[in-house]
C-alpha cells in the first residue's frame, strides 16, 4: 500500500514538475490578494472568508450566521453530522446558492457584487468535485475533463482532448480510463475522473465533498495521499468535506465543526476533538475515532523510523 501510495504521489510530482507553462497557470496564480489573519504566530493570508451567512429553504434554516475564514494554501477538514449543512456551505462558496444574508468573499471578491463576467473568471478559479461526482454520462472521461477547457478557457477539441489527458494522469488514472464512459469506471475512478476535472483549470481552490465516501481504505488513503502531494506541487487551498476520519488525521492541516447551523470551531485537530460538545466527543472519541487515530498515531511512527 505505502509503495503504490507513492507510485501515485510521485506520478502526480512528475507529472508536474514537467507541465509546460502553455496553459498559463504559473502566470494565473497571481500575488496575495485577501485579508490576512494571525493564527498561530503566523500571518495566514484569508482566501475565503464567510461572515454572518444565514442559508435557509422554506422554513428550514440550515445556517444562522456562519463565520468562518480558509487560509491560502491549507487543506480545511469540513466535519459535521449528516445534513448539517456541509455541502450547501461549500455550494454557497462556489456560488451555486444565493444566501438568505451575509456575505462571501472568495480570493478577495465578493460573488454578489460581481458583474456576469467577473462572476465567471473568479469561478474559473475554483474546481469543484460534487459529492455524486457529476460527470456528464454521455461523455467519455476525457470528453468530461475538456467540457471546461473549451468552454471557459476556449481551447479547441483537440488540445483540451491532449491537456486533458495529461489531467488524468494527474489523477492517477490510466490512458486507458479515458475512452470509457462514466458507467464503465469503479467508483474509485470516477473520483479520480471528477478530480481530474476539478483539476481542469488549474484551480486556486479545490474544493472536494466527501471524496472518499464509497471507497475501499486503500484507495481512500491513495485518494488522501494524491491531494496531498498535489496541493504540495501546485499551492492550491483545499476546501474538503469529509466523514473520514483517516482523512482528516492524514491530510488536513484544520478541521472546521458545522454544529447547530453554524462553525463550532475551526482549528488543528488536536484543539478540535477536545472540545467539550457531544458530537464532537462522540465522533473522534468513539470506537472509529480511536481507531482512526491509532492508525494515525502507528503511521506517523513508521515514517519516523524509516527516516
Ligand atoms: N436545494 C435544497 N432544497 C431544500 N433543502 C435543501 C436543499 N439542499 C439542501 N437542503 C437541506 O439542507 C440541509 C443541509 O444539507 P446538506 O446537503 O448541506 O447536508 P450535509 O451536511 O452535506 O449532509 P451529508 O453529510 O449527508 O452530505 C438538509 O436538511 C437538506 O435537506
Ligand atoms: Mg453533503
């Protein structure tokens, strides 16, 4: 498992270390542009920043006044009982819902002061892979991952075909995977596909809902291991929502509760599970959360030992 977690993250380093600068992305990723924030001694520039946003539908109120602030070049573990209102936060980030109150800025900008335009170039700053993975069933997986290359960026089919296939390396996935269509894949790779299309426009921001979820462990933990290096190789922010306790232990630098319609906390992990709330304790302190962090605890002790 540890040699194929590495055969994964290594492919994606290769394969990224020797992208040709052709799509623009090294240019794209422009200076700091959001408030910064002191956490930890440290000065953390602010890359979306959530304030008082109240979401509702008919009369069911999801949040009340939901703060919350993702720092530039963290992975954000987003944790919460189910419909507690993880993916309508992240949808409301993207700007997929139009909030009752409050306001969101993502790198700097605020979604409903934009003009049509200026909506559309901060959108094409963000991947996205939706909890269901979204993929357009009557397209081929290459066909999926250039839908956005030739409609936001304006490539012709052939060369979004060609970096498209360069995305699913990316991913981890064979050449092969990208003549199937969706239905053909294991679940495994229809993440790795959706991944691959998050990754299309080299996003400032992933943001991921549930990536996971469905997996076995072993491709869970690859899955952990790719987002990883490719937030090492390329400085995005991740945005990740999750049930996955090993997710969180491996790969989230903090962890943001949604509790009682709004961020309980949000902070390292070891802050997080101590709170005294009764679904926080039931979730890291019972018999999956000790496990999980065991495995944590026995895997950060190997890697201690072989260096
Ligand atoms: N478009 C919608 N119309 C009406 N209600 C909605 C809509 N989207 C979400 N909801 C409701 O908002 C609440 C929060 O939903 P959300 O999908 O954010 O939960 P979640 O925390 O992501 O849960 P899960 O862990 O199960 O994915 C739920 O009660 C859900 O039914
Ligand atoms: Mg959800």
């Amino acid at each position: 498992m540890v040699n194929n977690q590495a055969g994964v993250a290594d492919n994606a380093a290769e394969i990224v270390a020797g992208r040709s600068a052709a799509d623009g992305s090294e240019a794209r990723r422009g200076p700091a542009q959001g408030e910064t924030h002191r956490q930890h001694g440290k000065e953390e520039e602010v890359v979306i920043e959530v304030r008082d946003l109240t979401n509702r539908f008919a009369r069911q109120v999801v949040h009340h006044k939901l703060n919350l602030d993702v720092y530039r070049g963290e992975v954000l573990g987003v944790i919460g009982g189910s419909g507690a209102g993880k993916s309508v936060l992240l949808r409301s980030i993207v700007g997929l819902e139009t909030p009752a109150s409050g306001r969101v800025r993502v790198l700097g900008q605020d979604f409903s002061s934009l003009a049509p335009e200026r909506r559309s170039a901060l959108e094409r700053r963000f991947g996205v892979l939706f909890q269901s993975g979204a993929l357009f069933s009557s397209l081929t997986v290459v066909e999926n991952i250039a839908v956005p290359l030739i409609e936001n960026v304006g490539l012709d089919r052939p060369e979004a075909e060609h970096l498209a296939e360069v995305k699913l390396a990316l991913a981890g996935l064979p050449a092969s995977a990208g003549a199937k269509y969706p239905a053909a894949l294991s679940g495994g790779m229809v993440k790795r596909a959706a991944l691959a299309r998050a990754l299309a426009l080299d996003p400032d921001i992933l943001f991921l809902d549930e990536p996971t979820a469905g997996l076995d462990p072993i491709s869970a933990a690859e899955f952990d291991q790719l987002i990883l290096t490719l937030r090492d190789a390329l400085g995005f922010t991740v945005f990740l929502v999750t049930h996955d306790l090993d997710t969180l232990y491996a790969i989230c630098d903090r962890v943001a509760v949604l509790s009682d319609k709004r961020v309980l906390a949000a902070d390292k992990l070891d802050v997080v599970q101590a709170i005294n709330d009764p679904w926080v304790q039931a979730y890291f302190h019972g018999p999956r959360g000790r496990a999980a962090r065991q495995a944590s605890q026995a895997s950060r002790q190997q890697t201690t030992e072989t260096h």
